[in-house]
C-alpha cells in the first residue's frame, strides 16, 4: 500500500517535471509572473470593476417612488450637499471623520509605548503573551467585540456593576460618544501598536542611552530620539488605523444605539431601507475620495517633509 | 523603560483588551434566562441553546462553507501572487502590488457596496460565493504579506543551490521553496479563515433572508436583550482566535513578521 502510494507519488512528480520541460521555453518563462498573479489579478478585478460601476450609477438620477433609473446628471451628488437632505449627510461624514480622528490618534499615543515594551522587555514570555493579546481583537470580528461592549456598557453590564458598588446609579454607557470611542479603541490600539513595532525595532538602544548620558530626560529622550526614529510606523499606523474605523458599522449601530450614525450605517439604510443604490454609490464613492484624500495628502506632505530635511541636510 | 507613564499606558491597553475578551467568555457559560453581570450562575446552558436553535446553527454552518471558499479562493489567488512579486523582476511589478491591496485600501463599506452593485447587476446576489469573493479580496494581502515574509527570509541560495544539484524547476518548488514557505502559508491561511467566519460588513450588504451568515444572526438578535445562545456564539468565536493566535504564535513565522528576530 505505502509502496504504491511513493510510486504513484513520484509518477506525479514526474508527469510535472515533464510537463514544466514542455511548457519552460523562453518565452512562456517571461511570462511566469504574470501567469503566477492572474488569478488574483482576475480577482481583485472585481474590486476595481464594481467601484468603476459605483462611479456610473453616481452619476444617474433615479425615482425613488417608480425605483427607476433616469439619464445621467448629479441628481445623487446634489442629495448629498444640498438642503434639505444634505445638511444631515454632511454631519454623518464630519462625525464619522471627527470619532475616527480621535479614535486614531488615541490608538497611535497608546501604542507607542507598548511598541517599545515589546520591542525592549529582555522576556521572551512577555512578549509573545503581549504579541498574543494584541492579535485576538483582529481576529475575533467586527461584531464580537461590539457584543463584549455591549455586555460591559449596557445598563446592567459590568460598567454599571462596578458603578453600583461605588454607590453610583447610572444609565450605562450606551448611546453614548464615550461608549463607541471605547469599542473602537479594543481593536485600533493593538493595530498601532504591531504596526509602529516594525519601525522602532530599527532604533539602536545604544542612542537612548547616548542621550540619557548626555542628560536628557526620558520625556525629552522619546521627542527627540524614539518618535522621530519611528515615524514610517506611525504613519502606517495612522493610515490604516484611520482607514479601518472611517468605515466602521457595528459599534454606531449596536453601542451608540443608532444615535450617532457613521457613514457606513448610513450607506446601509439607503440600501436596506430605500433600496437605492444610486445614492449609495455616490456617498460610497465620497467616502472613498475622502479617505483617500486623508491618506494621500498628508503621505506626500510627510515625503516632501522628508526630502528637505535630507536635502538641508547634504547641504550642511 | 520603567517609567510610569509607559506602565499606565501598557496597563490601560491590556485591560481594553483582555476585559472584553473575558467578559465574552463568562458571558458564556452564564446560567438564568437573560445576560447579567455578573452572571446568576455558572452553566453550559448557552451553548445548548445554541445547538438547539436551528437557525443560529444554520449560520454557523454557512459561515463554515465562507470560510472554506475564503481559504480556497485565498490559496489560489495569494500564493502564486505572493511569489511573482517576491521572486521575479518585470515590469509593471510595482503597479500590480498596489493593486493587490486595492481591498485594504478601499474603506470597507465602499467595498461592500462595489460589490453590492456589481453582483446585483450580475443577478448573483442570493448565493453564498458572491460573500466568499468579497471577503477574499478584502483579506487577501493578508495572506499574501505572511507568504511573503516567509519567502524574504528563505535563503534564495538553497534554490540555486537545488538547481545547480540538477533539480528541475518544478522539483525545487515542490521540495524546497514549498517546505520552506509553508509556515507563512499555514499563518496566513488561518488568518483568512478566522477573519472570513466572522466578517460582518460585506456580508450585510450581500446576504438575502435565507443566507444570513452567523454575525448576520448574531447582528440582528442584539436589536433586542441578546440571548443566551449569542453569548455562546460569541465565545466559540473568540476561543478560535485564541487557538489560531497561539498556533499562529508558536509557528514563529508571526513574530517574525512583527518582529524579525534577525
């Protein structure tokens, strides 16, 4: 059995090899990279396809009482900025831009200081359980954690609990700005922090203690040495921090009780509700250029900055 | 290194994030008909509500199947791409990676509703695969990045080395860079797996009534006071990312993808 089993193993491997001769010839090897990726280029295309078909319904009116498409004009876009609906759109958007901020820069402050225990602690063990403790949020989904605040938040969770101990009678926490901060802090600190980590791992220790020799205190030490060394992290991490919570659902939803709606439970009434995917493209595609744009700008401001700095610095 | 703000700050973080994860757990063997904390008493109740209800038990099942298609689908796509991008120089190279992470750079909900429109128009909405697509795309660089780092710390030398012995093109790839990459295969292949059982947004824009996967369940029953059988959902979900967090963790290839211990 296991004779014919390595036999017809190898007869496999055989047949490939033969094949790989037939199929090797010049050419086809130019072509190996491009074969290799066309399946994942065949589908990320489904991406790409779908936003080009958002940008084409954006731009067509639609009857909302015949649900009928109509020619092509800014109809969606004139919803989104102008009164009477505009108004409520706008202040989704600012909010959601505004939580997300907050959210983003809480989350880099947090994990700057916990990148650089992991990266210095002497312990093995410490670190990997850190390693493991930051990575079960990622994993763990979207609506989960949203679920473990609502137990921790809602009027008889463990919040309100603790509270109660102290004598305190509240509400609980939910509907609250508080409440959705929280929720989204679990999952965007340990985010910054892997990703500031690879870039602080750069930094050679013997320079904190160079400048500690020279007298700075440890906060003049991480001004001056430890965050500008860091930089590439906290940029990616604010990028993808940022990108992560602009589109975030379930805690505006489920922590803020529908109170402080973001952009993306917005998008999902106007289908869920209304059924129109005219006005949800053109809010979708908005969302879009308003991130990239919050990424983008910044990013080439940050290489600009850069660039002077390295050029003052051949200069001198 | 000791000083006090960077102690607060590490304790604040682990308390954000081991709180939840283990109110979610007692939450789930909690006894009594309704979710209190702390808990009337300690059972498995929850756990038997969650077999006994057919319909939470249809989702988890469905969210299985999306998860295995994620997996499927990822393999497929990620693999080859990760080593066309690693191993060869041509042109368009650096194009083609920006756009394999189009889906990550996209915000989620534009995602989802590119999907939305496209699969509507192709009349697929209604079926299970159109979800698995969505979830691949927007997972994929995650596979792609953990195959990738194992492949930058595989010595391009034990190839040569194999191909100067007279191995043949295919035999290298079998018997050595395939062994050598497969801890960055293995990571990130349990990586799309958990992150496609418990997606939520995409599926909440392309499920229909009879394809609610389990956060689509899970999702609507909160509406109200959530049941028991949630909590027990909720648990099973993260018992998961612990044990691929550890096996993730004890392949070594995650540390050495956050922290190249060179």
């Amino acid at each position: 059995m296991a004779e014919t089993y390595t036999g017809l193993r190898w007869r496999l491997i055989d047949g490939l090899i033969a094949a790989g001769r037939v199929l090797r010839p010049g050419r086809i090897a130019k072509a190996q990279p491009y074969l290799l990726l066309l399946p994942a280029v065949l589908l990320v295309s489904f991406l790409a396809v779908g936003l080009l078909w958002l940008g084409w319904l954006s731009i067509h009116a639609y009857d909302t009482f015949l649900m009928q498409a109509g020619k092509i004009s800014a109809e969606q876009y004139a919803l989104l900025f102008e009164p009477p609906s505009g108004p409520f759109y706008q202040q989704t958007l600012l909010r959601t831009l505004a939580l997300s901020l907050t959210v983003t820069a809480g989350a880099v402050l947090l994990g700057l200081p916990v990148a650089y225990v992991i990266i210095r602690t002497p312990s093995r063990a410490l670190r990997v359980a850190l390693l493991v403790l930051l990575l079960v949020p990622f994993l763990m989904g979207e609506i989960v954690r949203t679920f473990a605040w609502y137990l921790i938040l809602a009027n008889r969770g463990a919040v309100g609990w603790v509270a109660s101990l102290f004598g305190i009678e509240d509400g609980g926490l939910l509907g609250t700005p508080i409440g959705v901060f929280v929720g989204m802090m679990q999952v965007s600190t340990p985010l910054a922090t892997l990703l500031i980590m690879p870039a602080m791992r750069r930094i050679d220790p013997n320079l904190e203690r160079a400048a500690a020799t020279l007298g700075a205190s440890p906060a003049r030490i991480w001004a001056n040495v430890i965050v500008p060394l860091s930089w590439p992290g906290i940029v990616a991490a604010i990028i993808v921090v940022l990108l992560l919570n602009i589109a975030e659902y379930d805690m505006p939803a489920i922590l803020g009780l529908g109170r402080l709606p973001f952009v993306a439970n917005v998008i999902g009434d106007i289908y869920r509700l209304q059924q129109n995917l005219y006005l949800g493209s053109a809010f979708s595609l908005l969302l879009l250029v308003v991130s990239t744009l919050l990424v983008v700008v910044p990013g080439l401001l940050f290489l600009g900055w850069l660039r002077f700095r390295r050029a003052r610095r051949a200069a001198a | 290194m000791r000083g006090p703000v960077i102690r607060l700050s590490l304790a604040f973080v682990i308390l954000l994030v081991a709180v939840p994860l283990a109110i979610v757990l007692v939450a789930s063997v909690s006894g009594g008909e309704r979710l209190t904390f702390p808990p009337e008493s300690l059972s498995l109740n929850p756990y038997r509500a969650l077999v006994g209800n057919d319909e939470i038990r249809a989702a988890l099942g469905r969210s299985l199947i999306v998860g295995f298609q994620v997996v499927a689908l990822s393999l497929i796509a990620g693999v080859p791409a990760a080593i066309a991008l690693v191993r060869f120089r041509f042109r368009f190279r650096f194009g083609l990676g920006i756009y394999m992470i189009l889906g990550v750079a996209t915000p989620l909900i534009a995602s989802a509703f590119a999907f939305l429109a496209l699969f509507t128009q192709m009349g697929a909405l209604g079926a299970l695969w159109p979800i698995s697509v969505g979830i691949t795309i927007v997972n994929l660089p995650f596979l792609m990045f953990s195959v990738a780092s194992s492949l930058f710390s595989l010595d391009p030398r034990l190839e040569e080395a194999a191909a100067t012995l007279g191995a043949e093109g295919v035999q290298t790839f079998l018997f050595v860079t395939l062994p050598g990459i497969m801890p960055g295969i293995l990571s990130g292949t349990l990586m799309v797996f958990v992150l496609g059982i418990s997606e939520f947004v995409i599926s909440l824009l392309l499920f229909t009534i009879n394809i609610q996967t389990l956060p689509i369940a899970m999702f609507a029953s909160m509406r109200g006071p959530p049941p028991p059988e949630v909590a027990a959902a909720a648990g099973l979900y993260v018992l998961a990312a612990v044990l691929v967090v550890i096996t993730l963790t004890s392949l070594k290839s995650t540390e050495q993808f956050f922290y190249r211990a060179d």
